[in-house]
C-alpha cells in the first residue's frame, strides 16, 4: 500500500512511533510493554520497522492470508487443522489425468 508506514494516514504508527496525539487511541499492552517509558517505547516500536519484510516473505504472507493458511512448520499447521477440523494449508494436487502413467494405474 505504501512504502513507509508514516505515508498511511489511517495507520496508528503516527500516535506509536511520532508521538502524534490521537483522542480516538490509547496505547496497547504489547506496546507499553516495550519499554520502562513513553521515549523507550516509541525507540522499540520504530526499531520494529527498520528492516523491510524481504519480498519472498512478503509473499507468503499475502496467499496464506488471501487463502485463510496457517503460517508456521508444520507441526503448528497440523495443530491448528486437527483443532479446527479444516484444512489449514495447500495440499499436494493430484497426478496428471492425462498422462499415461495415472491411466494405467
């Protein structure tokens, strides 16, 4: 959507990492819990941003999301299907209809 979160006017980054003032927000747990102070705190959460997601990463993010899949290894994948009773992650696709070896078979 952007390439830094700052050029997102909708984003909470603006109150958590510039210290903008927003009535309509409050900080988080998980964001009080970077730091003893407001100033520790706003340095953590824009360290969080320092490096970008590399591309690769990017995209597996976006299909398991697109496609409601599970992100871990695949003893979390199995948990989490196992809990839900649904498939959580792409299965291998089946042999090639055409081909002469699953004819035969």
């Amino acid at each position: 959507m952007v390439n830094d979160p700052a050029e997102y006017p909708w984003s909470s980054y603006h109150f958590n990492a510039l210290g903008i003032e927003n009535h309509l927000l409050k900080p988080h747990s998980v964001y009080k819990e970077l730091g003893v102070d407001e100033v520790t705190c706003r340095t953590q959460y824009l360290a969080l941003f320092s490096n970008p997601i590399p591309i690769a990463d990017m995209e597996i993010i976006r299909t398991a999301t697109n496609k409601a899949w599970v992100l871990g290894n695949d003893r979390f994948k199995a948990k989490v299907e196992k809990i839900l009773n649904r498939q959580m992650q792409q299965k291998p696709h089946g042999g090639d209809r055409r081909s002469e070896i699953f004819k035969s078979q």
